[in-house]
C-alpha cells in the first residue's frame, strides 16, 4: 500500500470530502468523485484515519443516501462494506469499523 501524507488533514482534507459529500442534487458528480476518492485513497478499515474522522465521514456518507442517485449508493455500500467481500469467511464483529462508525453516527 503507498503511503500518502495530508498535511493538517482533519482540518484540510477531512473538511474538504465532508463540503464534497454535502454537494446538492444537482451535481452528483461531486459526490461521486468524492466517495471514489474515500474508496481509493481513505478504506474504512484503513489505518489513514483515526476512528473520530472515520464517525464524521461515515455520518456524512449516509446523508448522501437521501440522494437516491444509484451510482452514488453502490459508491457508499463498497466504500463501507469492500473489506467484507475480500475475506468472504470473515464473520461479522462488534468492533468492525464499519459497524462501530455507523453506531456512532
């Protein structure tokens, strides 16, 4: 995995993908891009953010299911649920990350 520095991320970057999420209607493309970037840069279950910034972007993405734009929730259930895919044998746990940030949210 490369490793990527953002400088004054929870106040730069985190803020930034939160304003990308909370896009209107209208330009669903913004939205999009952002969860791809969550996707590929910022995984749930990634050691990127600290649990505090995983709760406030998990809260953000699940604003974006009043969309009801189809990419955009296909986007939001592989940002929050990829990790299950790849270990098909893995059980569910309680202190999931997913699981843990959309409690908290």
């Amino acid at each position: 995995m490369q490793y990527f520095y953002y400088p004054n991320k929870t106040q730069l970057v985190i803020n930034a993908l939160i304003a990308g999420l909370s896009i209107e209607e209208s330009q669903v493309y913004v939205n999009r891009a952002t969860i791809d970037f969550l996707i590929n840069h910022m995984p749930i279950n990634g050691k990127t953010n600290s649990d505090q910034e995983k709760t406030r972007l998990v809260e953000n993405v699940t604003k974006a299911y009043t969309k009801k734009d189809f990419a955009t929730l296909n986007k939001i259930q592989t940002w929050l649920f990829q990790h299950f895919d790849e270990d098909e044998e893995a059980e569910v746990d309680a202190k999931d990350p997913t699981i843990v940030c959309i409690v908290e949210s």
